[in-house]
C-alpha cells in the first residue's frame, strides 16, 4: 500500500492540491461558532473547515472529544442563534443577530447536538430556504439538507452579504472539485455542475 500523501496542515488536502491559494479572506455582518462533531475534526472534506479558513473571527469547538467537556459561552449574552431547521415555522429574529453557532456534522450528528446540548436547545433557530445548487460530497437525508459551508453562505446571503455568500461557495465549487479527482469521479458532467459558483479569472 502507497504511504499516505503529506496533508496541509491548514485545509487538511494533500499538499499538492492544497487549497489554501484559493482560500478568499471574506468580511461577513456576523461572527461564527461552529460546534463540530469530533468524528470531523481530521476529515479533509469537513466543509466547516473551509468556511473557517474564509471566515476571520469564526472559531470552531469540538464536541465528543474524549476527556474534554464542550465549553461554550454565555450564548444568550452573545446575541446568539443556532442555524439549524426549526420542527415548527419560526419568524425571522426582530434583529440581525451578533453570532451564529452552526452545528457541524452528519444530520444525524448535528440532530442529537441539537437535541443534547442544552446551551444550542435555548437558542432561537435561524432556518433558511433551500439548497444551492452545485455538487456535493454528501447526499443530503432531507430536501433543504445542505453542506455547514452552503448553510454559511446561505445565512451570508440572508443577513445582506450576498457577494460574501457568493465567494464562499466558489470555494466550495473548487474543494469538492479538488475531493472528486482525490476519489477519481470527477467527470465533465461533474464540471457542469459546478460552473455555477466556480470564481471567475
């Protein structure tokens, strides 16, 4: 068996597809905390992390880690909302909220986050509408079901940041494009695809 190919210690890809060049700096109307499952922490195609690398200011916590309770801030005082569907329609907060906390993960895995941890169910729930369109590493379990990245984007594009929106899913495009060769999938129909949120030269 091939050793394993050296990784980017930044985007976690292979070093000769290093993604950080594409990485754009973004400005965005809100600070995000992303609660992340900790079965994601050394995945490549942890959508979260991309976001983060994009995002100044986001910080990701993990959830699940052996030995290390989650510790979270004071929420309520932050202004915060959990991106995540309500079970019932939930008007749109009176205000733009200062933070969003994003529960990252499998649905699954974001569900029981939101179901356990008692701090995220306080939260009000900002939901959006539904997905993109682009390619995707993962086939959603439910028809709004989108990437942690796409949900980021989607809540850029709510909150009057929709050039921001855009950028990230560029980066998104040029990741999942970038995973697919890695898998050996990539096809023109694949291409295609994407060319909807691919950056423009």
């Amino acid at each position: 068996m091939p050793p394993a190919p050296d990784r980017c210690p930044r985007c976690a890809f292979p070093t000769a597809l290093c993604l950080c060049a594409e990485v754009p700096r973004l400005r965005a109307p809100v600070r995000f905390l992303i609660v992340r499952h900790a079965s994601e922490r050394e995945r490549m195609t942890n959508t979260a992390r991309w976001a983060a690398l994009a995002l100044p200011g986001t910080e990701i916590l993990e959830h699940g880690l052996p030995g290390e309770p989650l510790a979270l801030p004071d929420l309520a005082a932050a202004g915060a909302v959990a991106l995540f569907p309500s079970p019932v329609p939930t008007p749109p907060p009176p205000a733009p909220p200062r933070l969003v906390v994003v529960p990252d993960g499998t649905w699954s895995q974001a569900r029981r986050m939101m179901q356990r941890i008692p701090a995220l169910q306080r939260l009000p729930r900002l939901t959006l509408g539904g997905p993109p369109d682009g390619l995707r590493l993962r086939r959603p379990p439910r028809a709004d079901g989108m990437s942690t990245l796409e949900a980021m984007a989607g809540t850029l594009s709510a909150l009057g940041a929709p050039d921001a929106a855009e950028r990230l899913l560029g980066l998104h495009a040029v990741a999942v494009e970038r995973v697919l060769r890695l898998r050996g999938t990539w096809e023109a129909g694949c291409a295609e695809a994407a060319h909807g949120h691919l950056p423009r030269a």
